[in-house]
DNA sequence: CGACCGGTTGACTGACCAGTCAATCTGTCG
DNA sequence: CGACAGATTGACTGGTCAGTCAACCGGTCG
C-alpha cells in the first residue's frame, strides 16, 4: 500500500467520516463509535484528535462557516451592484450545499437550525454572517440602489432566512434537487427578496430558466 | 384545598410544566424528573398520561400547529388582499410569540427547526403551512396582484423563512423585543417579501413606526 | 363497612454510551 | 540494535435517564 511518510491523514478521515454519519444518523443519535467505525478506526483514536464528540462538529462548523464568512467578504469588496452581490452569496451557499451536500446538510440542521444546542455556542459566528449582510444592504440603502424603510438587519434576516429554507427543503426533499434547480434558486432567492412579489406595473417578470 | 371533583388537571399541568422546562433547558437536555417536579407531581405521573417524553412534545407541536394551520385556512377564506392575508398570517404567528413565548420557542426551537429530530416526525404537519401559504400567492398571481415568474412553492419558503427567522431572532435575542418590535415586524416582514429591497421609482418608502 | 378503581407515588432497573487508559504497534534516530 | 515517542487499539467504567411497577391513597357505591 502505497502511502506517505505521515501516513493517511486519520484526523481528516475522522472529519470526512463523522460528516457522513452525523448527516445520515442526526448528530445527536450517533455513537462515537459509529464515526471510528465509518472512518475505519479505532475508538480510542478519536480521542486522540478530538477532545469530545462535540469538538468534532464545532470544528465541521467553524472549519465551513469561517469560508463562508470569508467568501462574504470578498463578494462585499467587489464593485458590483448590491443584487449581485446578494446573488453571489446565495451562490456560494447554493454552490456548497451541491458541492458537499452531507456537509452543509450537518452545519444547518445540527449547529445553524439549532440553536439551542450547538447554535448556542456558535451563535456569535452565525451572527457575523448576518451582519455582513446587513452592511451590504445598508450601503445600497445610502447609495440609493435599495430603498430607505426596510433596516437593514431585517432585510439581512429575510435573506439569509430565504436561502437557509431553500436548503432545508432541499435536505428533507421537500423540494426537487438538480443543477437546473440549484440554479433556479438563487435567481429566485434574488428576484424575491429584492424584486418582492407585488406586480408592479412596467416591471418585467423574471425569465424563466 | 379547594379543588373541584375532577381534580386539577394534572394532564394540562404538566403539559405546561414540559413548555417551562424545554424552553428553559432545550427539549433534549430536560429530563422527565423536570418536567414531573416542575409540574409538582410524582415522575411516575408523567407517564400515566403520555407513552413517552417524546409524546409530550409532540403534544404540544400537534395542538398549536393545528390552531395554526385553521387560522391560516380562516384568513384566506377572507375577501382580502393577498398582501393582507399574508399580513394576518404574520400577526398570528407573532401575536402567538408575544402572548406564549416559552412555547413558541419550543415549537420553533425543538420541532420546526430540527427537522432531522422532531421535524421529521412531523414534516407532513410543516408542510401543510407551506402549502397553504402557496396557494394564496398562486390565487394571486392568478388574478394580478401578485406577478408571475415567482413560483408559489418558493414565495411560500421566503415568507415561512422571513417569519421563523424572526421569531428566531427574538428567541436568542438577536434582535430587540417589545410591542413595538413585534408589530414593526409584522409590517416589515409583508414589505420585504411583498415589496422588495429594491428602489422602484414612484413607489413610496414605507412608513415608519 | 368493605370492595373497587382511577389517580398517584417514587424507588428501581436495564440499556446505553461518552470518555479513559494501559497495552501494543510502528517508525525513527543515535 | 535499542530506546524513545507518537500513533493506534479496544476493553472497561461511571454516570445518566427513560421507562416500569408494586404499593398506596382517597373517593364511590352496594
């Protein structure tokens, strides 16, 4: 077998593992030993890199969330519109979720939708996303692309909330999946949070796919 | 003591101990000893109404969920709007936050939100909000108020999401609470998905408080 | 009074599982 | 080679609770 001086990465083969089964079992119904197992691994030798069970989601999530918040970032440093700004997020979240659904599938139904349990200690981190959001949104506000009268913390929470339920659809099915829909998505996301459903005369409606 | 001949009833008594204690400590970390002293009743009692500790939570989703879902159906049998509808349907939501906190945490928090734990038990129950709410936008989109290019489906998941993404707000104290706050969020909730971020010229800011 | 019954009590059990630890392995370096 | 260090193993322990159950209580009825 071929491998190199430090052997398999083990500590990354307990990551990649833990993310399938949190994702196939729920977080909290997965035994420690079911990760060693589905990493091929001894028990013990979880608790050589992890202190705790727990530590092992908080470094999923703060590992993923941490590219996320800088992503934000360097959308929010282009020169481009606020509505391709916003569509560039939903992007990335859009495009991660098709990239490693299990993963994104762990971080908002077991640490991002939970609020009360992992969310709880994360909810600083979680709240960073919605801040820069608002910034973003605010900036439009001054600069006359967005209209005055909608704060912008609302508007960062409507949006963020918009493609958080997208996702959760996708994960529980309540939704179809597939690129043409991925892509559906963030047109949609978009054109409702921006657009806003109201028929307004002299305003087209959006193209379809 | 003055008590009637049926006795207090214990039922309802721990039913509203178990809203106390899972707002308190979060569903999976209470335990059943909780709720049976919270509700100054004998742990055994707990179990000679409910099969499991599991159904009393489904207890309390089940009965307020359906008191939802009928509000939902009452407003849109009403000869309104589709904008005022979906402005009854916020208020509901939110007037049920002010006048029980605890429990709409709980149903938030512990049912709505952890789809992979309790939502899943009760994701058809979800569903039929989503549901509901699509078929509104849909007769709307029908007669003009509403443009067409948003899918009903999707307008439903945005206004569902701008909603618990308040109330989720509230619950972790991310945002500001109070008579004033609630109904601002009424209004700006209907504005943001109604109306849009963006500016359209001729249209008017909304007004404040 | 005495039998009966639903409501009520709380000690107890059985299962489960996170986390520990002593032993073993593997590779490196003098 | 021999000794040391870090990686790896998996049996075991300690604590935690959900759920059970046998006993008890207080009212009702014949």
């Amino acid at each position: 077998m071929a491998r190199s001086q430090p052997a398999v990465d083990k500590r990354r083969m307990i990551l990649d593992a833990a993310v399938r089964v949190f994702a196939r079992q729920g977080f909290h119904t997965s035994r420690v030993s079911d990760v060693a197992d589905e990493a091929g691994v001894a028990y013990g030798l979880v608790y050589h890199y992890f202190d705790s069970k727990d530590q092992i989601l908080d470094t999923l999530f703060l590992e993923r969330w941490d590219i996320l918040l800088q992503a934000i970032g360097e959308v929010d440093a282009q020169a481009i519109p606020a509505r391709e700004k916003l569509y560039a997020i939903a992007s990335f979240i859009v495009d991660s979720y098709r990239h490693d659904p299990d993963l994104m599938k762990v971080i908002i139904v077991e640490v991002t939708r939970a609020a009360n349990t992992f969310g709880r200690t994360h909810l600083q981190q979680i709240q960073n996303a919605y801040v820069q959001i608002a910034a973003i949104v605010e900036r439009a506000q001054r600069e006359g692309e967005f209209r005055a009268g909608i704060t912008p913390d609302f508007a960062a929470l409507a949006f963020y909330g918009a493609v958080e339920q997208v996702l959760t659809g996708w994960i529980f099915s309540l939704l179809p999946t597939g690129d043409r829909e991925y892509e559906q998505a963030k047109a949609l996301i978009v054109e409702t949070i921006c657009g806003g459903l109201d028929r307004v005369d002299g305003r087209p409606a959006v193209a379809g796919s």
